[in-house]
C-alpha cells in the first residue's frame, strides 16, 4: 500500500492524526482516546507502520507512537520521557529551580529518595539529565534545557493533566540568572 492510499480510510486517518497531534501515546491511550477497540487500533497502527507515515519507539514496556517526519530523534526521546510522571516533574523542577540535589529534587517532586534515584540514574543514562560530581551531594540539571523546555511548551497540552496544572511555573524564567532556562 502506498502512503497516499493508507490516510484514504477515515478510521486510519483519525488515529494518524491524533498520533501527530499526541506523539508518545501508547496503543491503549490512542484506542481509549479515539474510542477504538483495542485491535482495530493496533491494526490501523500496524499499517501506518508499514507504510512508514509512523514509528515506533520502544519505553520500557510500552510502544510510544510518533508521526514519521514531524519530530527529530531527540525530540522524540524528550517526549518518551515525559509521557512518565517522575521524570516530567524531575525537568520542571530543574527548569525552575536550577541545579538541584537529589536531595532536594526527592523533596521538591514529592517522592522517596530512592524512587528518585531510579529515575535520576535513568535520566542520566538516557542522556537526559547531565550529573555534576560534588561533595557532599552531586548536582543535576537538564543536558539539553532549551529543548527540553520547546518540547514542554509545544506538548503541554499532551500532558496537560499534570504538567500545565502543576508545573506550568516552569515555563517561566528562574527567578536565578545563569543556573535555570529562560523560556522565550
């Protein structure tokens, strides 16, 4: 099947575009979303698939769907991570507040240390999050803000029930020159 002919079925054209306008939603949230059976989603997204107009990536145990040509690499793996509530609020804190401990990171997300520490470890990984060696606590901040905060700013509303609710204090400059992202 060529491209053009896949978008020709209604159904399959709603799910591509709310792939595009969602990117990183897993099979279950498209089929909740759209109001689809679980198989007719996963059909749909198969074929689209196969047609290369999306891609799959993989998160853990979910397969996050993106439009094929919308979204860098990067971008993409940005939104992966901040389809996970851990993380998404780690970067908004470190947006705002700057450079931060996990000391104070587990205090400011509301989480245990040790959850933090598994996200934190994670994030740096990835290439997410960079980690500066200190004594006695080492310091954390986002490897790439700018991007992390353009891709908060245009996927706010994929992640509106907590992001822009909670965290949308860290769209705005830090009130710290020099250490937090200053969003235009």
């Amino acid at each position: 099947m060529e491209p053009e002919h896949a978008l020709l079925l209604e159904s399959r054209k709603r799910i591509f575009e709310h792939v595009r306008a969602r990117p990183g939603l897993h099979l279950r949230a498209i089929a909740r979303d759209l109001g689809l059976p679980l198989g007719t989603a996963l059909y749909h997204l198969d074929c689209l698939v196969g047609v290369e107009l999306v891609a799959v990536r993989r998160d853990g145990r979910y397969k996050r769907f993106f439009t094929r040509h919308d979204l860098g690499r990067r971008e993409k793996d940005y939104i992966a991570v901040l389809h996970h509530a851990v993380p998404r609020r780690v970067l908004a804190v470190l947006l705002r507040r700057g450079k931060r401990t996990q000391r104070e990171l587990a205090q400011e997300v509301g989480v245990s240390r040790s959850t933090l520490s598994f996200h934190v470890t994670s994030l740096v990984r990835q290439g997410i999050l960079r980690c500066e060696e200190r004594w006695p606590e080492n310091l954390y901040s986002p490897l790439e803000p700018e991007l992390v905060a353009r891709v908060i700013r245009e996927q706010r509303l994929v992640f509106q029930d907590e992001m822009v609710d909670l965290y949308a204090a860290s769209l705005e400059p830090a009130p710290t020159p020099g250490e937090a992202v200053a969003v235009p």
